[in-house]
C-alpha cells in the first residue's frame, strides 16, 4: 500500500494524522474534520511509502473531498506529479483546477504545501 483511504461520516470533529515515511514532517501535521462537514473522503497517496507503483516521489499527497473515490483518484494523480520539492506548488495549481476538490497537503522530504478549505493543527506538544 502506497497511502490510504479514509471515508468519515461523524458527528464530532475529528482530527487526521498525515503519515508521510521518513519525512519530518510525518505524524506532526494532522487535518481538522469538522463532523457538521462530514461525509467527506480524505485520501492519501505516496511515492516513498509502500509496495505500489508510483510516478512520483512524493512522501505524501493527500486529498479531501466531498466524494471518496474522486479524492483517491486525485491524491494518485497529483503525487505522480511531484517528483522533487520544486514540484509541489505545480500539483497544488493542479489541483484547483479538479472540480469537486475541498483542498489538498503534499508533504515532500521537509517541505509542505497546502491549498483549500482545510484546517492544518499541529500535532506536536506544545
């Protein structure tokens, strides 16, 4: 597996943890689900992390979206874009122009872009 997939239906708000490999980053960036916005895909792809075939090189894109299958197929389409740091505003352009998008994080090595109607929290203690 080379990311995941996650469709959430709650009543309260949820916080997710963005797992991105050996990036520094992983594990301290989560996205805010708030359960009054909720259902919602949250969807997750990588070039580093698992088994499967990938263009890109990306530690992790992932993609909300009111429509789970449509937040898988562009979190792979954009993390095949991403092939070293430079790229990440280019899928994040990407990205806006896919209709029906809330917003999307690509992590790459120490560096994170982020583009929509999404709430980053940190997950590290104060």
């Amino acid at each position: 597996e080379n990311g995941g997939d996650i469709y959430i239906r709650s009543s309260r708000d949820r916080t997710i943890a963005l797992f991105a490999g050996d990036s520094p980053l992983s594990m301290k960036v989560g996205i805010k689900v708030k359960g009054k916005d909720t259902p919602l895909g949250v969807c997750t792809s990588s070039g580093r992390v698992g088994h499967s075939l990938s263009m890109g090189r990306a530690h992790s894109v992932t993609v909300v979206a009111p429509d789970t299958p449509l937040a898988d197929a562009a979190a792979t389409a954009l993390a095949n874009m991403v092939k070293e740091a430079d790229h990440i505003q280019k899928a994040l352009e990407k990205a806006v122009e896919i209709d029906g998008l809330l917003g999307t994080v690509v992590i790459f090595e120490d560096r994170l872009g982020a583009w929509g109607k999404i709430e980053l929290v940190s997950l590290e203690a104060p």
